[in-house]
C-alpha cells in the first residue's frame, strides 16, 4: 500500500484551488498557456437576497426574477408556468 497523495494547491497567492500543472489551478493553468497575466480569481456572490417573482415560489432568486425551476421552464418554454406532464396524462 502506497502513501496517500500529497494535497497539492495553487501557487498563486490567496488562491486555494486544487493544483492542476506547473503549480497552478485549472484557471490560472488556463491563463498561463494563454500568455495572459496570472490574475487572482474574484468569488461571486448570486444571492442577491431576491426570491421569485412566481406568485406562491419563496426560492431564491437566480435570472430574470426567476429562480432556477421557473427560469429553466421559461428558457424551454417560453412561460414560466409551463409544467411537465408525462405522456398518457391529461
């Protein structure tokens, strides 16, 4: 039985990700191979403290107003209220 892998991570500083190559994370690997200046990764934040718009939904909201399950039938459907129905149903 071998020793367990060493837990690599970048080397760019104030970046946590997982090592990928040459000591970077996938990203700044991404950067390097480009010729592009290693910069650091900003985090997001998409809670933008909104729920639904939908009447009766109290999901958070993710595009639109919308929160994923009503985003995702508007993009599909055109309309937020569109619901699947298995076939043979009425």
């Amino acid at each position: 039985m071998g020793r367990p892998p060493l837990k690599k991570t970048c080397t760019v500083e104030g970046c946590e990700r997982p090592h990928k190559s040459h000591g970077y994370c996938a990203t700044h690997y991404k950067q390097f191979l480009r010729g592009a200046p290693i910069t650091p990764i900003l985090k997001r934040d998409y809670n933008h403290g909104l729920i639904c718009s939908v009447e009766g939904c109290d999901a958070p909201e993710k595009a639109r107003g919308l929160c994923s399950t009503h985003y995702k039938r508007w993009e599909r459907h055109g309309r937020s209220d569109a619901v699947y129905k298995p076939w043979g149903t009425k």
